[in-house]
C-alpha cells in the first residue's frame, strides 16, 4: 500500500505557490515564461525549504494541512506528525493499546470503544474505510480479535511491513484513520424463495450491464419481498439462463448482500453467476442506484425448473456511524 493516498486541488496548490513565493520571491505558476530558464530542480529545492519551514504550523494544525505536506514528502509528514494516541468522534473512542515492530513488520492493537451508547457489538466491520500512512511504502491487514461486551470495546490487530525490505521502521510512526463503523450485522441463511415457476414470462427486457459487458435484466418492480430490505424485481430466462434480479438498496450503506441458489428436493445445489452493475463511481444518481439490482443467472433448463427451488442466504446491519478518527504512534522493538 504506498505511503501517498491523497486529493490535491486547487486551492491548496495556490495556497502552495504563494508560500513559496513569499520564502523564495519565486514566482511558481503554470505559465512563467519569464522564468524559464530556472532549472526544475532549483524550483523545487525552494519549494522544499519554505514548506519545511512552516512544517510544524501545518502539521499541528488542519488535517489539509497534513495532507498537503503529505502529497509531497510523506517520510517528512510522519517525521512531523504529532503522537497522538486517541481520537474520538461520534463519541467513539479510537485508540492505540500498543505497537511494536519484530524484524521488519509492525504490529499495534487498535481499541475502539462506544463511550456514549450501545451502538457496537461483536459484529463491528470497519468497512474498509481504514488506512495507513507511513513514511514508507507498505501493505497491511486489519483483522478484529476481540469485543467486550461490558466495556463495549472492539480490538483491532493491526499487521504491516515495508515493501522495501531496507526501510528501517524501527522509530518510525504510523497514522491509523477510520471513516466508517458498520454494527448490529444480520445474516438470515437458507431462507426459501416462493416462486411460481409457471409465471415467468416468455420474453423479457435486457440491456448491457456497463462495464462487465453481461447481458441483465432491465430494473423491473417489486415482485417479491424474501427478506426485509431485499426485493425480487425481476425473473425470466437470457440467453438459454434463468435470471433472478434481486435489488438490494442498502447494499452501498449497510454493506447488505445476499447470495441466491436453487435447490432440489434431494439437497442438491444449483449455484448461480452473479452479473452486477457496476460500481459506486457513477457521477450520474439514477446509474449509481442500477448497481443495486444484481442478476442471478442459473444454468437450468426452464423444462426442469419444477424440480428445484429458490434459497438466499442474506446478509445485513442495522448500525452505521461516520466520522473521522485519526491516531498517530511511534513504533518500537518488540520487548524481550
């Protein structure tokens, strides 16, 4: 995972040149014409100086500051991150148990803890809305290993390592950043179907699900309700395949997904393709909605359908809380 993971725009790239500016009386700008026969290198020496000088203002104040001393130097960022061992948020509790290198991985415990509600339990998901920033390119995993009920207290097992097995972290500090806490998970399995065979219609609407290049059904109305916050909106065969549109909106917000299958009466197993629609990028909102509907496209003739019938297994949560937690710590050698 390298180091850099940032949005730069263009306020704070003026922002940039005019410190510059002011520390070097160079003017930097997209069109300096009259500056052009200053080397590259020159240019950026001066741009080094004057932000380090301001170093210490930035990082100790706005998280853009950070991020903009970070776009350019990450191993300078880290150096001047201050430690900061918990962040609350939402009345979330975000902090460092404690972290220690052997050889050449890093390892820290993360607790987070609900210090206001019950909002958490044992089935707290980060939702991959966590990151690491370094001062050096690195890949890592993180895994929960406990919950207390009584504390209402989540632990978190941090695992990194350099990419560049020269790095040398010990001494290093490492920003841990959380957006997102998913809880309260459900999963109803094995959950039956009621469909009537008979009624699936001779033809049916399709179009290209954009960028898979899958043939699917056309969004369609609710026909069915298997489970709450999951609907059947459309059923018919594609190209000799039975499709099961299944729309599930709260799949981008409660991370709620599902898996369909057909069954037949001696327990045997039909398992079906799952066609999506894209992801979550569309700038468009009715696009970003379509990547809600997914098609289950099952290999069974229609003549056979009589012999089989429809599960889902599903799965859900009822809790999410946004915010920012960010947590800064110095990394040491693993105790003897």
């Amino acid at each position: 995972m390298p180091g850099v993971r940032m949005r730069f725009d263009r306020k704070h790239l003026n922002h940039i040149r005019e410190m510059v500016s002011q520390g070097t009386g160079a003017t930097v700008g997209r069109d300096s014409r009259h500056k052009k026969f200053v080397k590259a290198g020159v240019v950026f020496a001066a741009f080094l100086i004057c932000l380090l000088a301001v170093t210490p203002a930035l990082a100790a104040g706005t998280p853009a500051g950070y991020e903009l001393l970070y776009l350019l130097s990450p191993k300078t960022a880290q150096r001047f991150k201050p430690v900061q061992k918990t962040a609350v948020d939402q009345g979330i509790e975000v902090s460092v148990v404690s972290a220690y290198v052997h050889e050449d991985t890093a390892q820290a415990l993360i607790s987070v803890r609900d210090t206001t509600s019950d909002r958490l339990d044992d089935t707290i998901d980060l939702y991959d809305s966590y990151d690491f920033k370094t001062g050096f390119d690195s890949i890592g995993t993180c895994d929960q290993v406990d919950y207390d009920a009584q504390t209402k207290t989540a632990l978190f097992l941090v695992t990194m390592s350099s990419m560049n097995s020269k790095d040398l972290i010990t001494g290093e500090k490492i920003t841990f950043t959380l957006q997102t806490l998913l809880s309260g998970k459900e999963e109803a399995l094995g959950v039956p179907v009621q469909v009537d065979w008979s009624m699936i219609p001779e033809t049916v609407e399709t179009e290209t699900a954009d960028p898979y290049e899958e043939t699917v059904l056309i969004p369609g109305e609710t026909m069915l309700a298997p489970y709450e916050g999951f609907y059947v909106t459309g059923i018919g065969y594609v190209e000799g395949k039975l499709h099961v549109q299944l729309y599930t909106p709260g799949r981008n917000k409660y991370d709620d997904h599902a898996f369909l299958y057909l069954q037949d009466e001696n327990g045997e197993r039909a398992e079906g393709d799952l066609l999506y629609r894209g992801g979550y990028s569309a700038s468009d909102a009715n696009d970003e909605c379509r990547a809600d509907y997914i098609d289950y496209a099952f290999g069974v003739p229609q003549s056979e359908l009589e012999k089989y019938t429809l599960f889902g297994d599903f799965y859900c949560a009822k809790t999410r809380v946004d915010g920012y937690w960010s947590i800064t710590f110095p990394l040491e050698n693993e105790p003897e």
